[in-house]
C-alpha cells in the first residue's frame, strides 16, 4: 500500500538536509508543486537547474520509492481541503487563543506524521512486537516520558516490556538481550548518542532495532532495523516541553499499540479486563485479608 500524500512534508521536513542539487529540485518543487506534477524527471531537472539523476537521487534521499511515489504524495497534498498550520504562542496570549493555536498545533502534527507512516515498514514492526519475548523501549528526557507509556500500554496486554529513566539500567538490561527481543528508540532529533548506543548494543545481540524519530537520516535511525517517523514540521520556538514532538510520538506509539492489539483481539480483551479489575481492587476499601 502506497501513500497518497505527505510529500510537500517530506521535502520540507528534508530540505535542510540535502546536498546541493537535490536541495534546489525540493526548493523548486515546494514553490511550483502544480507544475512539477506534469513533469519527466529529465524535464524537472532542467527546470531547477540540475538533472534527471538528480531528481532519482532524491527520491531515494527522501526514502521514497521513486519519481512516480513523489508525484502521488504531492497530488494527494494539493487535493487537501484544509491547512491548519503551526503557531506560536505570543506574550501574554489570551487564554481562548491559546488554546485555539495548541488545538491546532496538535492536529496539524498529528496528521503530517499519518502521512510519513510507512505501511510496510509499520506491518513489519506490528510482527516483531507481537511476537517478541521482551520490548524494551528507550528514550532519553522527554522522550524517555514516551517510553514509559509504551511500557504501560503493552504490560496491560500481558507482553514483558521495560522502560527505565536511568539509561545505564536500560544498558544493562540491553546487554542481555536475544534475537527474540525488540528494543524501540526514541528520540525527536534522532541525534541522541545514548540511545544509539543503546540500539547498537542490541544489534550485538541480534535483538531487532526499532527507531521512532523525526523524518530523515540520523545516528539513531543509522542503528535500526525498521523505521518509524514523526512529523517535525516548523516545531514552534516556543516548544512548550517538546509539544508536537510529544504529541506525535504518543500518537505512533498508540498505532502500534492498537494494531498489535487488534491481531490478537481476544487476548487483549481478556487482558486489559484483567488489569482494569486489578487495579479496581486496589482502590476498593473492604476488609483486610485474615493472616495466620
């Protein structure tokens, strides 16, 4: 199954990235996306000024299957009937406002990582984390936040997952994993050192690696087997703790959640009855069990 948009996102999510030539056939493309949808690869080269071996070495830059992949994504992209758009928060923003611009910050980052989900690459995760021995989920700070609720999430189902805050306990846990296990990490820049090498240790063991970062090339994506991206779309200055990070990280982790889940459908409505009635005991107040 092929995507059918996305691909003004990738480009400007890539830009920055490119080497030169392939820099000014994104440029081109951005600014002149009608046209460039009626053009040969030979023909977009000569319009920005490089060449038709350029534009296929973007494509493959851009992780896509070619020309043709592109010129879906960005049809599907000129087809779209609403923009939403980031914004930032200014001083002293009314409060009404505020949550208008959040609101729509969080759909608009939502959405832009929907299309940056690759579905084969999503469908081989999905098997790896059904069956997996152990998961272990790795991030460092506010993705170390993302980690933990992955963790939450998938123990409800009965599957044996760790995330800890301490990235030497998560090394030596690491340490001792199999070819049966899956090591997922998380990182917004896909720049963090920490869970790179983490990702390497398990790749020692024939662990299968997992990365979840933004769009593009990084050290962390370098050290994993399968890949998962978010959107980073023009992050506003004003993060807010890594918001729109935040917001896409959590929504990919609930995809894979709920599509592990959906394979094994019964276990998992076994499981999480199991666990909810758990913890309503927990909170019950009755008497205490008789000790001997």
């Amino acid at each position: 199954m092929m995507a059918t948009s996305g691909g003004i996102v990738i480009l400007t999510e890539m830009l920055s990235s490119l080497p030169p030539s392939e820099r000014k056939i994104a440029s081109y493309i951005i600014n002149n996306p009608e046209e460039a949808l009626t053009l040969t690869a030979v023909e977009l080269g000569k319009r920005s000024s490089t060449s038709g071996a350029a534009v296929i070495r973007l494509c493959k830059s851009l992780n896509l299957k070619g020309f043709q992949d592109l010129k879906l994504r960005i049809a599907g992209d000129l087809h779209k009937t609403e923009e939403v758009g980031f914004r930032d928060i200014e001083p002293n923003e009314p409060l009404l406002s505020v949550i208008k611009k959040m609101t729509n910050n969080s759909i608009q980052t939502i959405r832009e990582t929907a299309e940056l989900l690759n579905v084969e690459q999503l469908q081989k995760v999905v098997e790896k984390v059904k069956n997996a021995k152990s998961l272990h989920f790795i991030g460092v700070g506010a993705s170390s936040i993302i980690a933990q609720d992955a963790q939450q999430k998938f123990l409800r189902i009965n599957k044996n997952a760790y995330a800890f805050t301490d990235i030497h306990m998560a090394a030596t846990q690491v340490a001792n994993t199999t070819k049966e296990d899956v090591v997922l990490g998380i990182s917004f820049s896909g720049e963090t050192v920490e869970v790179a090498k983490i990702l390497q240790l398990a790749k020692k063991n024939n662990a299968t690696t997992i990365s979840l970062t933004k769009y593009g090339k990084s050290l962390v994506t370098e050290e994993a087997d399968l890949k998962l991206y978010t959107s980073a779309t023009k992050e506003p200055t004003f993060r807010s703790g890594a918001t729109s990070s935040r917001i896409a990280q959590l929504h990919v982790i609930d995809i894979l959640f709920m599509s592990v889940a959906s394979l094994q459908y019964d276990d998992t409505v076994e499981h999480l009855n199991a666990t909810r009635e758990a913890v309503e005991f927990l909170s019950k107040k009755g008497k205490r069990s008789n000790r001997n």
